[in-house]
C-alpha cells in the first residue's frame, strides 16, 4: 500500500516538477510548484514524520508560495505566454542539472551509513526542540542561533527598505 | 508520543482488513468509508451552517428569516443547493481554466484536511496525529492559495484585489491565531489535539490558565474571525467595493464551495476554539460522566460548545461595523501580535513558576 502510495506522489512531484520549468505561463508555474510541494509533503506525512509534513506544508506550501505568487504579480506582463528562450542559453542549465542529479545519486549509492528501518520511529515535537536547543555532541544550537540572527538582519533590512522613501522625503523637506 | 487512544476510524479499518480477511481492499474499503462519512458531513454541516447563519441574521434584526420551505424553513438551504446545482456554469472570456477551476477543489480538500483532525467525539478523529493543532494550522494556510489562484484566474479585477486582499489578511491574521494557539500548547505540554482534551478533564483552559488564557482566547477569536473572512474583516468580498471579491466569477456550483468552505472553515475554527479553550467533547465539570456511552455524550457536549462559538462568531456579523483595511492592518501588526507576543511570555512565566491552576 505504502509503495503504491509512493510511487503516485513520486510521478505527481517528477512530473509536475518538469512542467513548472517549461509552462510558458507564469502563473500557473507556481501552481505546478504549489502541487510539487504539497506532495513533498505527502511523501513525509506517508513515512509518518508528521512534524516535517506539516512543516512543509506551513512553510513552503503555505507561506513561500504566496510570496511567489506575489513576486510573480510584480514581474512584467505575467498575462502574456513567456517568450521562447534560445536554445544555447538552455544547454548550461540542463548540464548544471543533470551533474547535480548524476553527484546526488553517486552520493546516496556509495554512503554505506544508512540503516534503513522495517518500522517508522514517531519523532515527537519535543525531541526536536530538545535536540534544537542542545549543545552537545549533535545539537543544533549553532545553526539555530545563526538563522535566528540571519532572521533579524532581514527584518531590519525590510524595514529600512520600507522606510528609506518617507526618510528621504523628511531629509529633502 | 505514540497514542495508544481508542480510535473507532481505526477499528473500521481493522475490521475490514483483518477481522474481515479482507486484507489491502478492506482498509481501502475503510478509508472509502471514512471519507465518505467525512464528505457527507462536509455538506449536511454547510448546509446548516447556512441556514443557521440566516436564521441569526433575522433574529438580529427583528426578522423570521427562512420559515416557508419544510418545518422551520429547514429544507431552505437544500432547496438553495438544488437551484445552484442546476444552474449553469460560466466565467469570463480569457480565464486561466486550470487555475480558476483548480481553485475551489484546493479549498475543499484544505477544509476536508483540516476537518479530519479534529476530535469530534472520544475516539472520533480521522487523522490522530502526534501534532494535530499545528497540522491543523499549516493546512488551513494553504486554503489562502485557492482565494489567489481563483482571483487571478478570474480574470476580472474585483476578483484579483479581493483575492490579495484575502492573501494579506489571511497570511497576517495566521500569526496571530498561531500565537494564541501556540500559548495553549504551551500550557498543555502537548500538540496532539486529543492529547491537549485529555488534559483538560479536571478543569479547561481557559479557567486553568485564568489571565493568559482569556487573553489568548480573544485573540484567538478576532484573528479567527478574520481567518474565515467573516464580518467585520470581509473585505475580500466586500460587496459595496468588489462585487463579491475573489468569487464574483464563480456560478453555480463553483461558487458553492466557495460558500460552502467558508461555513466549514468557520466550524473549523469554532471546533479548534473549542477545543483549546472549552475542553472539546468533554463535559462540563463531568456532569454526564458515567451516564451511557462517552462518545455519544462527546457529540452531543462538542456540538452543543461549537455552536455556542459559532453564535458568537455571528453576533459578531451583526454588531461591527466593516473595518478598513489600514485599521485591519493596524488591528493586527500593531496591537495583536505585539499583545501575542508578550502575552506568550507571561504565560511561559506562569507555567515556569507553577502559577496556573
């Protein structure tokens, strides 16, 4: 059942993945984008790590897609089909694709650490704060401290962004 | 946390697949079932929902509201969805199909998701997970993409602005709802949704958590009444600048769900109030303990606090007026959040030092 399940969320995010790249309309690229997330998030709720399926789907699906909604509003011309781009400007991505594909499955092949387990293990929310928090061997206090800093520099630079206009307007006046 | 709860969903499946011998079709049988059950709940609720919403808008304003069709005027509301249900659909020239028809299922499914995780009765949650507030919370964000897909998708102008217009409140009005919730789980130690009923068997939070607990309660409720995109925060629709916003294109049934989601996100919401603050299905102060089967009293007390919220939320309707949608925004970044916040802090200051009942 598990594998059915699988294999129907693996073809929805591969397949919804390749037409967000090449719909000539912008958007609805970010709803191929919205479906390919949401059944990311499938994909963990099925191995029962439930706090990173709804992390996911508050995140991303939620929160990052509506700014990609509105940043798509502000670009040029979002009614219109997008042009056709030149076949040489596609080959250095496709290349930069197909080496990152071909170095992660190279990875994940030759990594002999991985003990794939017959029963899902339920990571409460707890463990996850306590293993956020700790700073022994295998915390994340570092990491933590440094996104929480990297969080308040972007604050305060959208609001200095925001407020740059009214202070150059009162500096004029 | 593994729970180890009674789960009548989970019985049906078991009965299906291994007391049945039925194996892989019996639990697919079961989820059919389930989902079923789930659907036909979705509309019955909707459908009086509406009725409801009627009825109190009368009573507010010294009216009989609906009283011709069947007893009451009960059949009002079926009567209403036949007529839509015949009706044609049509939408604008140039529409984006994919995306304006895509939009209302987004709702649906979101509302479904969000329905299936809340405790209706001991052992009568589809969905128990070990997270189930927060899962609750993420889902319901994804409802407010359906709102942008469909008023861009549109294409008309009322639909669009009400649809950012819905985008901008929603996204703004979630922190809010999620700091309050966040101050509850908090208290309960817990984000299973049964997990934090179970907790409240000797007294409910809201009296447990006495000053922290009201104020999140009224948070909770402004910025749930804002979430539902109910009056006094109806801007996306308002109908005297926007037609009828984000749905103005929609007919028949495609506007339907629109209005029907919009009924279950407010049971969604009362649900969650409830079941944070009220104690869910328990009764109060015990009273029915003991007194026959506990599910069924559990429906029975859970439907009786949601409709009780729910009146409230209507009342609300009729006693606002329509806020601007500067005082929105000044309602939420510039009063609730920083109340949130701080209100957060005192109650992690009260469990620390054991001052909660």
């Amino acid at each position: 059942m598990e594998k059915i399940i699988f294999y129907i969320l693996a073809i929805v995010i591969i397949s919804l993945a390749i037409l967000s790249v090449t719909t000539k309309k912008l958007y609805r690229a970010t709803l191929y984008l919205l479906f390919v997330l949401l059944a990311i998030s499938g994909i963990y709720f099925l191995m029962e790590y439930n706090f990173m399926g709804a992390v996911q789907l508050s995140v991303y699906a939620g929160g990052v897609m509506v700014l990609f909604i509105y940043a798509v509003m502000l670009t040029d011309k979002i009614g219109k089909p997008l042009r056709d781009i030149p076949t040489k400007w596609k080959i250095v991505p496709v290349l930069v694709t197909m080496g990152t594909a071909a170095l992660s499955i190279y990875a994940i092949y030759s990594f002999q650490g991985i003990n794939a387990q017959n029963e899902a293990t339920i990571t409460s929310v707890g463990q996850v704060g306590e293993k956020l928090l700790s700073y022994k061997a295998g915390g994340y206090v570092l990491p933590f401290e440094v996104i929480s800093i990297l969080l308040l520099a972007v604050m305060i630079g959208a609001i200095v962004i925001a407020k740059a206009k009214k202070i150059i307007n009162q500096e004029k006046n | 946390m593994i729970l180890t709860h009674i789960n009548y969903f989970a019985d049906l499946i078991n009965y299906f697949s291994n007391t049945l011998g039925w194996g892989f079709g019996g639990k697919i049988l079961g989820y059919v079932i389930i989902a079923l059950i789930y659907m036909t709940f979705f509309s019955v609720a909707g459908l009086l929902l509406v009725y409801l919403e009627r009825r109190v808008a009368a009573f507010f304003q010294l009216r009989l509201g609906p009283n011709r069709v069947g007893p009451w005027g009960l059949l009002q509301t079926i009567a209403d969805a036949l007529k839509l249900l015949t009706k044609e659909l049509f939408g604008t020239d140039r529409k984006d199909n994919l995306l304006y028809h895509s939009a209302y299922y987004i709702v649906i499914i979101a509302s479904l998701m969000a329905l299936s995780a809340i405790p209706f009765s001991k052992g009568l949650v589809a969905f128990d997970v070990n997270i189930g507030v927060f899962f609750i919370s993420a889902i319901s964000s994804v409802g407010v993409l359906s709102i942008l897909l469909g008023g861009w998708g549109s294409n008309n102008k009322y639909s669009m602005i009400g649809g950012m217009r819905s985008g901008l409140q929603m996204i703004s009005y979630e922190l809010s709802s999620g700091l309050a919730i966040l101050t509850i789980v908090l208290m309960a130690g817990t984000l299973s949704m049964t997990g934090i009923v179970e907790q409240q068997r000797d007294m409910i939070f809201l009296l447990k958590g006495h000053i922290p607990a009201l104020i999140a309660f009224i948070i909770f409720v402004i910025a749930g009444t804002a979430e539902s995109n109910r009056t006094p925060f109806d801007l996306p629709e308002g109908e005297a600048e926007l037609g009828a916003g984000y749905h103005t294109e929609y007919s028949g049934m495609g506007f339907a769900w629109f209005f029907l989601a919009e009924f279950i996100n407010m049971f969604i919401i009362s649900a969650v109030g409830v079941t944070l603050f009220f104690g869910g299905w328990l009764a109060p102060f015990g009273i029915t303990d003991g007194l026959g089967p506990e599910w069924a009293w559990g429906l029975f007390w859970f439907f009786l606090k949601v409709f009780l919220m729910i009146f409230l939320l209507m009342w609300f309707r009729w006693t606002f007026p329509r806020l601007r949608i500067d005082q929105l925004l000044t309602l939420e970044w510039k009063y609730l959040l920083p109340i949130g916040l701080l209100n957060i802090i005192i109650m992690a200051v009260f469990v620390y030092f054991g001052l909660i009942l």
